[in-house]
C-alpha cells in the first residue's frame, strides 16, 4: 500500500516551487501515465491475439479486392493496341518504357510464338497455356505463383500480361525468403492452389469468375509478424515503467516510515522483474530480443531482452545506492564495496558470455552484419559499467572521509580471484586487471580527494572503461575464432561438401530425364551411348558448381562397360559397388555416396539406374574427385541456402589441404607453399602458429593428411578499434543519459535554459572545441561514405566495362576463324557452339560470369546456369537492357539488377559480325559487388572511427588545457577582487603581457586606487556613525538600570534622614536591588562584547539527526508542553561548527517555548528532511505568534518581544546559518504559532576540499 502511495503522490502531487511548474510536471506525469496504459492495452491485445485464429474470410476478401483493383489495370494495359504497337515499333522513349517496366505486372508482346518485347524477365509465359482471350490463367513456376492475361490482335499479334501473386524461389536465404510482391499481399498461412479445396476460399475476377484459390494452413497462422510488432509496446511499457521506478527512488528513500529503504528499493525492483518475467518473457520468444538462438547463457540471462532488462534494474538500484549517505554507517559501507566487487565480476563475465554464448555480430571488420541484437548487447555493457562507475564515484568521498574502510574492495576481490582459482583451476585475468585498474582510478581520485565533476574525470574514466572493455571483447573474440578455426578444421578434414550434396539432387534429375529421352529414340536391343553425349554431360557438369570437381562418368548395360571418360582404363562395376560398400557412407542426396578409401583420397560416387526394357537397365556411375589446387569457386549467394552457409565467423577462413605433403586444396587471400612447411610435433594433433602476419590453425587429419586454417594475426589495430567503437557509443549513450535527465529537471523546473546558457567561461570553451570536433565527424564521416559508395559504383563500372571488353575481345579472337565462312547462319551457329564450349573457361580466365543473350534476347548459354535453371529468373534478358541494345543501339550497357533483394551491377555488349550485324549479346553479371562495398565502408569507417577518436580525446586534452590557460587568469583577477577588503590595503595585480587582460588588471588597478580613497573616507565617515549608534544604544540599554538605582538611592537617602525604623531591611532591599541592575549591567556588556566579535568556527562533518536528539533530550522535561522529533532513515551530515549550530537550535526551542501562553498546552514539532542535496530543519510552535507588523524586525539586533533578553539571538542565530552556506527564515501567524526554516548544504567532501584550499 506504501508503494502505491508513492505512486500516486509522484502522478499527482510534484514537489515543485511554484504553481506553473507543478501544473507542467502534472501534465508531463499524465501523459505519462497515458502512454503506460496504452502500451498496456497495446501489449496484451497483441499477446491475445496472437493467439488467436485470423479472421480468413475477411483476410480472403481483403486478397479479392486488392487482385480485382490490379485486374482492371492490367486488362486496361493488355487489350491496349497501342502499347503493343509502339513497343514493336520502338515509339517508347527510355524514360517512358521505364515506366512501363515499374508495373506491378510484366507484360509480354509476342508476334506469332516468339516474344519479340517484354517488361519484366521474371518469367516468360508461352501463348499454348491460355484457352480463353482475355480470361485470367493460374500457373505455378519455378519462382512462384502467377496469374497471366492474354489478349489476341489481328496479324497473330499477342499480348500476355503476368500478375506475380507470391515469389517462392525454393530456396531460403536472406536474399530470396518472404519477398514481398507489389501491389497484393497475400497472408502466408494461405496456400495457392488452382482448383478447389476443403475449406478453401475462391479469389474471383471482376466477371465473378473463380482464379485461384486461397487454402487456409492452421499450422502456419500466427506466424504473419504479429510478434515482431509487440517490441513497440514492450519497449513503451518498459521504458515507462523504468522511468516510474527512476522517479520513485527519492521518495520511497527519504520517507520516515520506510525502515531500510535500500532494501525496499531493492525488492521493489525485483518485484518488477519477476512482473516482467513471467508475465511477458515467455511470450516475446517470437522476436530476436527474447529468442534464445540469439543469446542465451543458464547462469546469465535467458534471452539477450532478458539481459537487457537486468541491466537496466541493476542500474537503477544503483542510483539509489548512491543516493544513500554512507558516512560512517558500517554495513553500508561494507556491503557497498562487495557490491562494487561483485559489479566488476558481474560486467567481465556478461562481456564474455555476449561473445562466447550468442549469435551476435561484434566484428568491426563487417560492419554491415552488426545489427539491432549488436547494439542491444552495447547497451548492455554500457549500462553495467555506468552502474560501476557510479557506485566507485560514490565512494570516493566515503573513502576521503572514512579510509579506515578502502581494504574491503581489494580484499573482497582477492576472495573472488582465490575462488576462481579453486574452481576453474586459475583466475580470471580480466576480472583482477579491471578490479587493479578501477583500484588505482579509486585511490588516485579518492585519497588525493579530486573532484568528481570536471571534464577530466569523466574523460578518464570513460577512457579506462573503454579500454577495459575493448580488452574483454578483444580476447573473448579471440577465443570464439580459435574454436571456429578448430570446428572448421575438423569439417574440411572430412571432405564433405554439404553443397555440393545439395546441388546434385537437381543435377540427377536433369541427367536421368536426358538419359531416359535419349533411350526413348533407341530400339530396346540395341542401346548405345555415343561418347559426344558423355562429353556433354562431363560439360555440363563443368559448367557449374561441380567444376570444383574432377568428373568421370561410366556407363554399363547390364554390369557391362559401354562407354566413359576417366582415370580408369577398364572399369568394372563391382569396383564402384565395393567401394561404396566398404568404404562408403550417406549423404543428403540420394544415389550419391562420400568415399573415403583410409588411404587418403576422397571423393563422391553416383550411381542413377535408368530402366529402358522389361528387366534391363542403364548403370551410369559419377566420380567427383576433388581438383588439385582448386581454389573455391565464388558460387553465387543468391543460391546457396541458410542451411548450407558457413557459419558466421568462418566465411572469412583461408584454408589449405595438404595430402602427402602435397597442396591440394586451397581458399583465401593466403599464398600457402605447394610443399607442407607446417610442421607439428611428434605426437601433436593441432597446434596454433603464427606465419607471414596469419595465424594458422594447423590439424593433423591422420598421416597423411593435414589442413590448416588461417586468418590475418590480430594487431594492435584491432584492440585499438574495438576501443574506438566502444568509446564512441559510450560517450553516446552517457550524452543520451545525461541529456534525458537534463530535460527532465528542466521540466521539473531545477535547470532552466537560460541558467544552462549562463555557465562558466571555461565550460564554454570547452562545450565548443569538442562539439566542434563531434560536428566534423559526424560531417566528414556522412560525406566520405556518400562519396565512397558513388565513387565505388564509378570504379566498379569501369571496372566491369574492362572486364566485358576483355571478354569482347577474347570472343572476336574465337569467332575470326569462322568469318571466312560465307553462310551467315551456319556462321553464327558454329561461333555459339564454341563460344559455348569454351564459355566455362573464359568465365575462369576472367572471374566473372557470362551470360550470352541471342539477337532476340533468348538465352543461349551461361557459365551459371542454375540461376535460370532454378527458376530465379527467365531465359530472357533483362528488359532494360535489351531496350538499350535494340532500340537505343549502344555499344555497351551496364545498371542495377535485382534477384528478390541482391541488387547487381551488370553490363552487355554486342557481339558483330562482319557487316555490323549483332550475332548475339554478352552479359557479365556482377553479384559480388554489394559485398565488397560493405567490406571496403567496413574498411573505411574502421580507420575513421578509430582516428576520429583519438581526435577527439585529443580535443578534449586541448580544451581542458586552453580553456585552463584562458581562464586561469581571468580566475586569478576574479580571486584578487574577492580578496578585496575595504579599510585594508589591497595589493594590485601584476600581469606581464599587454593583451585583453592586461588592459583589464591595468584599469582593475585603477579602480582599485580610487576604491581604497573612498573607502577610507567611506569608513570613516561609518565609523563615526557607528559610533554614535552605539553610543545612542548603550546609553540607553544603561540608562533603563539606572533609573531604578537612582530613585532606589533616593529612597534610602529618605529613609535614612527621616530616621525610619525599618531603614535596615530597607537598606537589605535596596542592596539586593542595586545588585540586581549591576548584574543586568554586565550581561548587557557582555551581549553587546558577543554580537560584536564571533568566534571562529571550527567546522566539521555533523550528523543532523543526532544532533537535533540532543536538543530534543534537553528541553523534552519542560512541563506544559510536549516536544515531538520526526527524523529520517538516512542520515544527513553538513560541514559547520557543532557548538554554534547547537546554540541556534537551542534558542530557536528555548525563544519557541517562551512564546508559548501559560494558560495553553505546548507542542512543539521539530523536523527534519531533505531535498536536492540540501537538508531541512522546521522547528514549529503553537505559540502567540509574531504580529504583522513586526516581522521585518525578528532579526535585527536588540529587538526582542520576551519581557527578558537583549534581542541579539535571532541575530546570531542568522549570522552562524550563513556563515555555514545556509538560509533561515520563518512564518508565522498571530494566535496559532511560529514555525522557523533552517536550510543547510548537505555534506558532499567539496566542502572539506575547499576549506583545505
């Protein structure tokens, strides 16, 4: 109930001075308490419905409506004469067929069966597939599913239009998975199917005709991005209720019933982790924050979100820590420094585990693979060391204070170093250095008592963390490649090529409907294979992946050779039978087998069984033995599935196999020897060694065989570069921090922007050099990749136009023999088929693919083929390209080009013959350009980060310095004219050089002439009056006892002449009487001699609380009234005198009882409390009150409303207040009593600092 208090009072009831500022932070606490409920109602909708089955028939009328409002379009386009017309007549400008080609449909133009124009290759419809003009098809292709149009013309004109309903390419990686079509969205828990189903949903033209059909998978629902989506929310109710537990803190720490606030707090924050943990967790599995894939460790945190959030609570727990004064509270102490331990343990151990147990990118070298889960784990750590340096900063006063207690951080840190060292047989290295490092940082800025607030100190310590950190990482990485060296080791060792097995799944079934079309065409008695047909499929093979392959290819007829190419001179079918029974083991792939003959060799053997005649059959064996020296082919990523990519981390490996000693595979930049100079020791498996600037990795994989994996040896410049980038984000995410928590006390009215404005010259100095520097690299760092990426694309195409005309000349040289040959046709049939013999050799020679298009844009070979094989795009050329050539006739060609989402360079030229006329087309497609644009930014931000970091530590040096020399001065004159005195003789200023503050000592000096003469005269002439006054006051404060003595002696004088008989007791009274004025007398001298010179104080740390309970202890047995004390949990220590404080609060309770009637009970209520680093004493009464009118007088001296006393206690106690940095003041209100205010400067070690200065 006390927390939901705190809550309430915190929404409805700012603290704040004045009604302008409380009515903002009411409006600020609402919106934020609107946004809290919002993100609520948002986040468990979406939990809920998430859950829930989707609505399919409303999903399914959503896809009618989308596909009928594109239908009208495309029935618009196709049945147009006009846009046919003009493509075949080339009427389009560039720009207007561009146009054409952004379509959400590609659209076909064909005069009889050929297609002689088209706007998208993606596929290309044929003429046969329609049964009906203008009627709406439904195919299913390689790369998805369609919906195709076609309208006939007169003159055998035809136009196809094609709607691409969902992009399916069979193969899932990053490029080609959940591509998204333009123009209709189709939810993935539909299937596709041409004809009607169990509870399937008809997807209708605009006649009402049925399309296709949407099959709802209850398998696959929920799985539409719902989940991704609740990060929003989840990021909005955390945040908010971050800021809630921020903002409960003061309270719930400075409230007198709370007993152990730091434990409150503490439960508090675990209370609100277990909320969030159990409640929504678990549901968040479904993004990358809470999936376990991404991160996940058994003793740190289940997911990376988890993590987040336990660094954020830790963080804030530590901010009330600091917020607690330590002073000379035992365990607090004690278990501050543990904590501090523990907190260095606990960041050296979440840098290790972020590196070794997760998935995440931390290699500055690819900076394009760093993502959101990166900058999540940067977070991470960044929090973790702020909540260390903050609890060390918090101690450092403790420790200028109390250094009997500095061993208990080193000691607790030795306890854990032992215990590691029982429990993993050695101590952690990292976690001793950064406990050494923060030790030193500790005892330099505690014991030399430096402050805690300049540029310096934060420099240096941001410096020390970044440095500490990059140390951690560097090493962590370190470890996770030396282990990703040794699992990729141990897997080349093995031979097996997982795509390899992948690919010849499709490889066999192109073979074996080749081979049962050429049995087909054959008598069933008598089978041949000619050799040309083995040549071909060897070709073939060559001509894609497997060219990293040696291929022989054996044929038998009922277990008899007919016919191959390869190393064996009369093979047997029993060989290949026995080899992959002894020595043979599955693959992914079926028919195929990896032998390993334990002898050294490895290869792969196929057997495909192709039955021709009842009882007879076709054996055909493969043998794909690994080529010498192959240096692995860059095989498009567009093609190569998730499952069977390198791990991250592996991709950058240069690998060498050795057998006998012999190279004879080879990867990377590296040029291994062709002899085996990586020795190992006798009974060594693997060892580590360093070679040529590489560290190698180097596995025996038995006698005979040996595999070394090597990357380029860490330097210096790497550790300097993680450095660099945790600096940088370091320095942003402490701006950001202070920069909210400057906005919130602006809004809370504590800061306002003109105060921020007004700051010290120094500051501005030094605000300006480095945000100067900030602003530059910012700027340089914008404009340099700007310039980098179109400077790439410019050197990349020139790059590529050298490459094509290289290759354009390597193709005149192979078609100059046949232009001799008068029969054009028979010319440019002889000129293909070589060029396709010879395509898979020039596409080596220049390592680039090639691409040849015939004059009609129709493929006619690749050195990939797979990429139209697969279906990722039609045999026909790209659009704009064949416009370029056709229409425009340019001689060269080269723009982007996309595949789902790799975007290419490309470019194409014509090949001519002797009259000018093209023979065909060469495309060179470019699909590693993307990758190394990321590698060469990667490169460059690398070695900017890195200089531009030491710029700036360089710059915030120099402003420190500069700034320093400016100031010095100018803080110089500024002490001289604080030292000024009037009625002394001040010194004048000696400033050497004639500058700005020389012109300004000179006319200080002058002043300072003319200040001491009117001083002089000035104190004088106060002289005099003071004098008077005191006089006029002394007089008369002597005068009021005199009086009565006078006429007391008078009296006697009477008595005694008259001969009275009672003149001895008259003579005793009037004695007694004169003793009493004589006594008056002297107390008046000594009041006066007490205001005029006080004592010096001899300040000190107090404890407030304590104090005030001595106060309470001497005054609690006056009768009639009843003192009440309300103190706070926390102690609150100020920097003043003991003795003159004492005195203030004891006339404030002694004036306060006095003024409290007779015929009234008493209460007196003395109260103590802080706010803002200051520390608040009420001392309140029921008393008369003080009148109106006399309140301006309360603490003048001599003024006083009690019938005893001389009127100078206020007056002290006012003198004293000030003397110790504080404020006093009072209200009252006649009749109901007086309640005064003493405000004082809690106690921070600068105090101390400045006494001691």
């Amino acid at each position: 109930m006390l927390i939901i208090k705190f809550i309430f009072d915190f929404l409805t009831q700012p603290a704040l001075p004045t009604d302008s500022m409380r009515s903002n932070t009411r409006l600020f606490h609402s919106l934020l308490l609107l946004t809290w409920l919002v993100s609520i109602f948002w986040l468990v909708r979406g939990l809920v419905f998430s859950r829930q089955l989707p609505d399919v028939e409303q999903e399914a009328r959503k896809v009618v409506n989308s596909y009928r409002a594109l239908e009208d379009k495309i029935l618009q386009v196709v049945t147009d004469r006009s846009v046919a017309n003009r493509l075949l007549t080339d009427s389009y400008t560039f720009d207007e067929f561009e146009s054409l080609c952004r379509l959400p449909f590609g659209l076909v133009v064909l005069q009889g069966d050929s297609a002689a124009f088209w706007t998208s290759n993606a596929i290309m419809p044929v003429e046969a597939q329609f049964q009906a003009n203008d009627a709406p098809l439904f195919i299913t292709e390689k790369n998805g599913s369609y919906v195709l149009y076609q309208h006939t013309f007169e003159d055998s004109l035809h136009t196809i239009a094609f709607l691409p309903l969902r992009m399916d390419f069979g193969i899932n990686n990053r490029y080609l998975s959940d591509i998204e079509v333009e123009g209709i969205h189709i939810p993935v828990y539909f299937d596709l199917s041409p004809v009607k189903q169990d509870r399937s949903l008809p997807v209708t033209s605009v006649t009402g005709e049925e399309v296709f059909f949407l099959v709802p998978d209850v398998s696959r629902m929920g799985q539409e991005g719902s989940h991704p989506l609740l990060i929003i929310p989840f990021l909005l109710f955390f945040l908010t209720t971050l800021y809630v537990l921020y903002q409960l803190r003061r309270p719930l720490l400075n409230h007198a019933r709370v007993r152990w606030p730091v434990l409150a707090y503490l439960l508090l924050l675990v209370l609100s982790y277990a909320v969030l943990h159990f409640g929504l967790f678990s549901r968040m599995e479904g993004t990358s924050l809470f999936d376990p894939v991404i991160y996940a460790s058994s003793w740190m945190a289940t997911s990376l979100g988890d993590l987040l959030v336990r660094s954020l609570l830790l963080l804030l727990f530590v901010l009330a820590l600091s917020q607690q004064t330590l002073g000379n509270r035992k365990a607090l102490l004690i278990t501050a420094h543990v904590m501090l331990a523990l907190l260095v343990w606990f960041t050296v151990l979440m840098i290790n585990s972020l590196v070794i147990d997760s998935a995440i990118a931390f290699d500055i070298r690819e900076l394009f693979l760093l993502n959101s889960n990166t900058l999540v784990a940067a977070v991470c750590i960044a929090t973790t060391c702020l909540a260390t340096a903050l609890l060390a900063a918090k101690l450092l006063p403790v420790r200028s204070g109390n250094r009997q207690w500095w061993w208990i951080f080193p000691v607790t840190v030795l306890f854990i170093l032992l215990l590691q060292g029982l429990i993993n047989g050695m101590p952690d290295r990292h976690f001793g250095g950064f406990s050494l490092v923060l030790l030193v940082l500790m005892g330099v800025f505690g014991f030399r008592q430096k402050r805690s607030t300049s540029l310096l100190f934060n420099l240096i310590w941001l410096l020390a963390f970044s440095m500490l950190s990059a140390w951690i990482m560097n090493d962590a990485l370190y470890r996770k490649s030396e282990e990703n060296k040794r699992l990729y080791a141990y897997k080349k060792s093995v031979e097996k090529d997982p795509l390899a097995e992948y690919l010849f799944s499709g490889q066999r079934e192109e073979i074996s409907h080749l081979l049962k079309v050429q049995l087909s065409q054959q008598p069933p008695q008598q089978v041949t294979i000619r050799q040309g047909l083995v040549n071909q499929l060897v070709q073939d093979m060559q001509s894609s992946y497997f060219k990293k392959y040696q291929t022989e290819i054996y044929f038998f007829l009922d277990d008899s050779f007919l016919v191959g190419t390869g190393q064996l001179d009369h093979p047997s079918i029993y060989d290949f039978i026995n080899d992959i029974e002894n020595n043979g083991s599955y693959t992914t792939s079926p028919d195929l087998y990896f032998i390993n003959d334990y002898s050294g060799n490895f290869f792969y053997i196929a057997e495909l069984y192709i039955p021709y005649d009842s009882g007879h059959e076709l054996q055909v064996y493969f043998r794909l033995i690994p080529r010498r020296f192959n240096s692995e082919s860059l095989y498009p990523e567009l093609l190569v599935d998730d499952d069977l990519r390198l791990p991250s981390g592996q991709e950058r490996f240069n690998y060498a196999v050795y057998y006998d000693n012999n190279l004879v595979e080879r990867k990377g930049a590296y040029s291994y020897p062709v002899m085996d100079v990586f020795y190992l020791k006798k009974g060594e498996e693997y060892a580590d060694k360093i070679i040529n600037g590489y560290d190698h990795f180097i596995y025996a994989a038995g006698e005979s065989k040996k595999v070394v994996v090597s990357e380029p040896d860490q330097d210096m410049l790497t550790a300097v570069s993680y450095f660099s980038f945790l600096f940088f984000f370091f320095l942003l995410f402490f701006g950001l921090l202070s920069g909210m928590e400057l906005l919130e006390r602006m809004a809370n009215g504590e800061v306002t922007l003109k105060g921020l404005l007004d700051t010290s010259l120094k500051n501005k100095i030094q605000l300006a050099i480095v945000s100067l520097v900030v602003f530059t690299f910012l700027s340089l760092g914008i404009a340099t990749i700007i310039y980098i990426t179109g400077q790439f694309d410019r050197s990349n195409g020139d790059k590529l136009l050298e490459k094509i005309e290289a290759v354009q000349t390597n193709i005149d040289y192979l078609i100059t023999d046949n232009r001799r040959n008068s029969d054009r046709i028979l010319q440019q049939q002889v000129v293909v088929r070589r060029l396709g013999n010879r395509i898979a050799e020039l596409s080596s020679i220049h390592d680039m693919d090639i691409n040849l298009y015939s004059k009609n844009g129709l493929l006619i070979n690749s050195s990939q083929p797979d990429i139209f094989e697969k279906g990722l795009i039609s045999p026909k050329m790209n659009p704009i390209a064949f416009f370029k050539m056709t229409c425009e006739k340019e001689t060269w060609f080269i723009h982007s080009e996309q595949i789902g989402r790799l975007t290419f360079l490309s470019a194409y030229v014509p090949i001519l013959d002797e009259s000018g006329e093209v023979l065909f087309y060469v495309n060179l497609p470019y699909f590693a350009t993307e990758k190394n644009l990321q590698a060469e930014i990667s490169s460059l931000m690398v070695a900017l980060v890195n200089v531009y970091v030491l710029l700036l530590v360089l710059s915030a040096l120099i402003a420190l310095l500069v700034s320093r020399n400016i100031t010095l001065p100018l803080s110089l004159v500024a002490g001289t004219f604080r030292s000024v005195q009037l009625g002394k003789k001040n010194e004048p200023v000696s400033w050497p050089h004639k500058d700005e503050i020389g012109l300004l000592v000179t006319e200080y000096n002058k002043m300072l002439e003319q200040l001491e003469q009117s001083a002089r005269l000035l104190a004088q002439s106060e002289r005099e009056s003071a004098w008077r006054d005191m006089a006029k006051q002394v007089a008369h404060e002597i005068k009021n006892p005199l009086t009565p003595m006078r006429l007391s002696i008078q009296h006697l004088q009477r008595a005694i002449e008259s001969g009275r008989p009672d003149v001895e007791e008259l003579t005793s009274r009037v004695a007694k009487t004169l003793m009493e004025q004589i006594d008056n007398l002297s107390f008046i001298a000594s009041e006066f001699s007490n205001f005029a010179v006080m004592p010096k104080a001899v300040n000190e740390p107090i404890e407030l609380g304590r104090l005030l309970s001595n106060v309470s202890s001497l005054f609690d047995e006056t009768e009639r009234t009843r003192i009440t004390l309300e103190l706070p949990e926390a102690e609150m220590i100020i920097w003043a005198d003991r003795n003159q404080i004492l005195r203030v609060f004891n006339n404030l309770v002694k004036n306060g009882l006095q003024a409290i009637p007779e015929d009234r009970e008493g209460s007196m209520i003395i109260r103590l409390s802080a706010s803002q680093g200051r520390a608040l004493v009420t001392v309140q009464d029921n008393g008369a009150g003080i009148p109106d009118d006399i309140k301006d007088q309360v603490f003048v001296p001599n003024f006083t409303t009690k019938s005893s006393g001389m009127g100078i206690g206020l007056a002290l106690s006012k003198n004293i207040v000030e003397s110790a940095g504080g404020y006093i003041w009072f209200e009252s209100e006649p009749g109901s009593g007086t309640t005064f205010f003493v405000e004082f400067p809690l106690y921070d070690g600068r105090q101390e600092e400045g006494a001691d200065t």
